[in-house]
C-alpha cells in the first residue's frame, strides 16, 4: 500500500478516533479507507447505563457554612468524584473500539467549552457533558436549544445573574460569537435583544436545574439578526442555528479541528464548476440539514482531509490517550492516575477545565519545549506499565517498520529511524522514543 493509502487511514484513525489499538491500523490497511471510514463513522451512541450511580456521581447538597465540621468531608467528596468522573471519561476514549461518538464529544466539550473551575459541581458537569454527547452526532439544531437551557453552561457565563432590569450579556454574546455565527456575524444591538430574552433564568447550583423566573424575565418583542418577534430560549437558539451564518460557521469548526486551523481558511470559489469540487463548499452544503453525522461523514470522505499539507499537532488528551490506546492501558487502573491527571492539567489540557470559553488552542499551540520534556518522562512511566508485546515478538531488524503499524504512524524520517538505531534491543526504550518522535506527536 503507497503511502498516499497509509497517510489517509493514518488520519483517520487519529483524528476521527484516538488512534489505534494493537492491529487495528495494519486491519484498516487491507479494508482501504472507505471501508474503514464507513466503520469508524457508523458507530452509534453508546449505552452507558445508570453511570452516574456507578461511579458515585450524586448531588451533594447545599455546601456547609465556612466553619462547619462537615465543610472539609464535603470538598473531600467533590474531589472524588472530579476524580472518578475525570479517569471514567478517558476510560472511555481509550477502551472502545470505535470511539467516534466520544470523540465528537470531546469535541463539542471545546465548542461549548465549559469549566469545572467555576462550575464546581460533579454531578451538573457530568450532566453538562452527558448533553454534548447525546447530541455528539445528531441535529446541531436540537443540540442548540438543549444546550442554551444547560446549568453548567449558563452558570459558568453567568446567566443566572442577567435580569431584565439589570442585563448580563455574557451569555449571550457567547451564543452568537462563539457557538452558533461566529465573529462579526452579529450587532451589539443583537447581543443587547438576544439578552433580554435570556433574562431570568435561575440554575441551582448544586443540581444544575434551570428555571425561568418570570418577576426577573423580559417578555416583550425583540429583534435579532433582523427577525422580530417574541423569542424564548430554546427557538432563538434553534433560529440562530438556521441562519447562513451558522451553516458556514460549524463547518469552519469542524474542519479546524479535524482537518487543520489553515483548512478553515479557505474561500470558496465562484465559478460553479470549481465551487463543486471544492472541500469548504462541499463540507458546508452538507451542513444545510444542519445534521453532524453527514457533515462529519462529508469531511472524511473530502480531500482536503486527505491532503498532505493538512498536518495537525496531537493536543495532551489525544496524545495520551492514543499511547494508552496503543500500550493497552486504562486510565483507571493505572498505578498513579491521580499523577496522570496531573500531567494533563500541567500540559494545559485536563478534561472539565477549558481554559476560557474559546476552548483549547490547537495545532502548533502543543508544541513546546517545556511540554516536551514532560511527554518525555510520562512515556518513559507510561512504557513500563504497558504491554509492549506488539513489539517483543517482533526480529529486532522488523521492530521499526512494526512500530509505524502498532502506532498508525504513516511513515518514520531518516532522522527518527537514526534516534531509533540504539534502542532495537530495548523495546521500552524504542516505544518510549516513538510515542515522543515528530512523526507520532503530528498528524501529518
């Protein structure tokens, strides 16, 4: 297979997954791209069952008064939980097959990107993301309207603080910049009218419920984006949703993040025949229903996704997760998961903590020298507890070819396959410098 094939599927199984678990990228080689795709992208929402109970996510109550006994048992079982909610969810990235539905949960976590540093509460974030993914695959649309009615949303862009007498407009702007049009999309006059119809929603914190309190509320007309008329929540997220703004605006999100930031760039062309065969228009059209899982499907299937010149740098969670995927390791049972998710939050991306409502930065962002000497000492801890048996059974002189296909790497440089000549004989050693080498760190 040329390597053309090899890049293709490459992409896929990192970017639409979180990598490749042991022979799953040499199986994807010989079912071909489509075949491949076509498996990866129909993976259905999965069923989780009564989780929350499970794993100990519950409300908690009311926090006790500063000098209260119960105060520090309280904190105790909060961190708990973040705990146990945090190592679950990547347990997830890692232990399927096909995580594609998680995959485009952990993306919406970033486009709706909400933080447990304000939120803090377990049981209203778990529920915050559990939204995300319900709606992972399905209608933006729909997505839209749950999400304006979100408690961990709209407490974390202080909603619950927007009156009619006194607006908060927060919120708001945030909706039509950041998550439905995008930037110069909008008036300040229409972040002033969307505003006043979010006025008077109340979250109880410890719960997430979301309630409209009528006396705090705007009930009048309003007029946004140029439509009149007496909007509420949900239909002025579901009409914002529907304008040409949005359908140009996700896509753009889309492509940025799985295809590359420059992709998203990319004008569409005039002339009908060239419109056509461009992946920006393609991508966007089919966005028109508003539905994701054609649009995702659109954007694997386009070239752009497939052209060389798209490479994408692994953020911390995939990078992690993808060596995970590969050495068989589950986050949870991991010897020291609590340091695990201390490498997260100090390479700058642990799961329920976005550090501001854009999201995480991408691309060229991750790569830095400081982070590199962390992936260095975590591969080293994370290659002495994994299985590395993909590579033991392997003749020394096969181990780096049988590298590139254990790990999905399309093809080594002459300069990494030189890093690799003095650790044929040490397999941990070679997995370490594989997981950290240019090549598995970029998407190319």
């Amino acid at each position: 297979m040329g390597n053309a094939d090899r890049l293709a599927i490459a992409r896929l199984v990192h970017r639409v997954g979180f990598g490749p678990k042991p022979g799953q990228f040499a199986k994807m080689l010989k079912q071909g791209f489509k075949v491949s795709a076509q498996r990866l992208l129909q993976a259905g929402l999965p069923d989780y069952g009564d989780v929350k109970t499970a794993i100990g996510i519950v409300d908690l109550g009311d926090q006790p008064e500063r000098n209260s006994e119960a105060l520090a048992p309280y904190k105790a079982a909060k961190q708990e939980q973040l705990r146990n909610m945090s190592l679950w969810w990547l347990d997830q990235l890692v232990v399927q097959e096909h995580p594609f539905v998680e995959r485009m949960t952990w993306f919406w976590h970033g486009h709706w990107a909400t933080s447990y540093s304000k939120v803090d509460e377990p049981v209203v974030m778990f529920d915050h993301i559990a939204r995300l993914r319900k709606h992972a695959i399905g209608d933006f649309s729909q997505m839209c309207e749950e999400m304006i009615l979100d408690g961990a949303l709209i407490y974390w862009l202080d909603g619950q603080l927007n009156t009619a007498k006194s607006p908060n407009e927060n919120l708001s702007r945030e909706l039509l910049e950041l998550f439905t049009l995008g930037v110069n999309q909008y008036s300040e006059n229409d972040v002033k009218e969307a505003a006043k119809v979010l006025s008077g929603l109340r979250v109880v914190k410890n719960s997430g419920l979301v309630t409209k309190e009528p006396r705090r509320s705007y009930f009048g007309v309003s007029t946004i984006l140029g439509k009149t008329g007496n909007f509420e929540s949900a239909n002025l997220a579901r009409y914002l949703s529907m304008t040409e703004a949005c359908q140009s605006f996700i896509p753009e999100r889309l492509m940025y993040r799985f295809i590359s930031p420059a992709s998203s760039m990319m004008s569409i062309p005039v002339k009908p025949a060239a419109r056509a065969k461009s992946s920006a228009f393609v991508i966007r059209e089919s966005f028109r229903a508003r539905q994701i899982l054609p649009t995702m499907k659109s954007l694997v299937f386009s070239e752009s996704f497939k052209d060389p010149i798209n490479s994408q740098a692994k953020s911390p969670v995939e990078w992690v997760v993808s060596v995970f995927r590969a050495l068989q390791i589950t986050p949870s049972s991991f010897s020291q998961p609590d340091q695990l998710l201390k490498l997260l939050e100090n390479l700058g991306q642990r799961p329920f903590f976005p550090p501001s409502v854009a999201g995480w930065p991408a691309d060229e962002a991750w790569l830095s020298v400081a982070s590199s000497q962390s992936l260095i000492q975590a591969a080293q801890m994370f290659v002495n507890e994994g299985n590395l048996s993909p590579l033991i059974k392997v003749a020394k002189q096969e181990r780096v070819d049988a590298l590139a296909d254990w790990l999905g790497v399309t093809q080594w440089s002459d300069r990494t396959r030189a890093a690799f000549d003095g650790a044929l004989r040490d397999p941990a050693r070679l997995t370490a410098l594989a997981i950290c080498s240019p090549e598995y760190l970029v998407s190319v």
